[in-house]
C-alpha cells in the first residue's frame, strides 16, 4: 500500500495471515489476508517426521490445536485434517510470499515445493541468520530478510555472507541508533513487526520503515487510509 507523496513507502504485509480473524496460518487466514488487500503474506513453516512441509509456528500442535505431540514425531497423514501443506498454501495465493522456515532442513524442502509450485519469484524468506544461511546455500538468488533480536545489530561478516535485501526488526527492540546503523550499511528497506495499532503504524512510518507486519490487517489498513487523507 503506497501513501501519498511526503511519506514512506509501506509495504503491508499480514502476519500469519489474519490471525485476529481466522486461526493463524490457515488457508483460511492467508486469503483473507489477501483479500484485505495485503501486499504479502507471512507464513511459518516446518516438516512433519515424514518430511511434508506444514504451515505452523510452534514446534508443538498444544497451543492452537489442543495436542501436546510435536509436529517433529507425526506424520503428515495425522495432520492433514488441519495443517494445510506449503503447497496448499502457495496454490491458495498469488500475492508475495514472506515464508519463515522453522528448524534445520525445512528451507531445503520448502525451497523443492515452491520451485515444483512455480513460485520462488514471489517469495521472501525471512528468518534468523542460521537458516537464511541454507536458503542462500540452495538459492544464490533468494530474496532475504534477515530478522535480527535485541538493540544489537549483526557482525559485518553475516551480512557479507548472507547479502540480504532488508532487515526484520522486532517493534519492541527498536533503537535509532540501531536504525542508524543500518543505514550506515547501506540498507534503505527494513521491515517491522508486530505493528497492530495506528500510533506504532506513524512511529514506524517516521522511522522510515519500508514494510510492516501485521496483526491486525484491518486496524492497520484503515490508519494507513487516514494517513494517506491526512497528507
């Protein structure tokens, strides 16, 4: 969503789809995402213990769907009445993927599925520097975006090796100094997230934030129109 001349550039982007609204990481939650009019999608992803690439946060199945197993030791065949595949995912959308792979291994096969769906020309991943590390292994031309905790910043050699496009900071960690830094370094994108209300949507704008990730699609949408109106 583009603002008016005199403001940044937003790039909206709904987190695990819309979870204030449909059960995060869902089918469901990633098109209405989409059709809120969304400028990309967050998803998590990881492996079942028979390797099939699952939308899914946590490591366990507990705190959404009331099972105590970890996904790690299930097969996908006891899940697939809830977990929707990558695959799923990807034919469901045709808007940018912002994908988050979760434990080792996971952006190996999620890279397989996204190039069998045809769809690495829309994908960001975004991550810690650990596993953009194997996304950079398998694909040279990955789009990154490194994510980053705390007031630290990353060692130059990460950055070097990783070469990504944009930084993913936490709202809640947020320092100028840190945001100088990164502008010393060349980065004129970063993202944020969670933003999920109007007065973090401004501060993130007179930070000059390229992109943030939301929450709350709708809330977040709206404040973005009266900005907009307001000039």
């Amino acid at each position: 969503m583009t603002q008016s001349e005199g403001h940044v550039v937003l790039t909206l982007i709904g987190h695990r789809g819309t979870p204030f609204e449909f059960t995060e990481n869902t089918v469901a939650s990633l098109k209405n995402a989409e059709s809120l009019g969304a400028d990309g999608i967050e998803f998590d992803v990881r492996l079942t213990r028979d390797s099939v690439p699952v939308l899914l946060h946590d490591a366990d199945l507990r705190r959404l769907w009331g099972r105590p197993q970890l996904l790690s030791e299930i097969d996908y065949h006891e899940v697939s009445d809830f977990l929707p595949t990558l695959d799923e995912a990807v034919r469901a959308t045709s808007t940018m993927l912002v994908v988050d792979c979760k434990g080792a291994g996971t952006a190996r096969r999620a890279i397989s599925v996204l190039r069998d769906e045809d769809a690495l020309h829309r994908c960001v991943f975004v991550g810690p520097h650990d596993i953009l590390g194997e996304v950079r292994a398998q694909m040279p031309e990955a789009r990154l975006a490194l994510s980053w905790p705390g007031i630290s910043t990353p060692p130059p050699e990460t950055l070097e090796m990783l070469r990504p496009e944009m930084m993913n900071l936490h709202w809640h960690d947020l320092e100028q100094s840190s945001l100088d830094w990164y502008l010393r370094m060349g980065f004129s994108t970063w993202w944020t997230y969670p933003v999920d209300d109007p007065a973090s949507l401004r501060r993130a704008s007179e930070l000059g934030f390229s992109g943030v990730i939301s929450n709350d699609l709708p809330a977040i949408s709206a404040a973005i129109t009266t900005m907009e109106e307001a000039g």
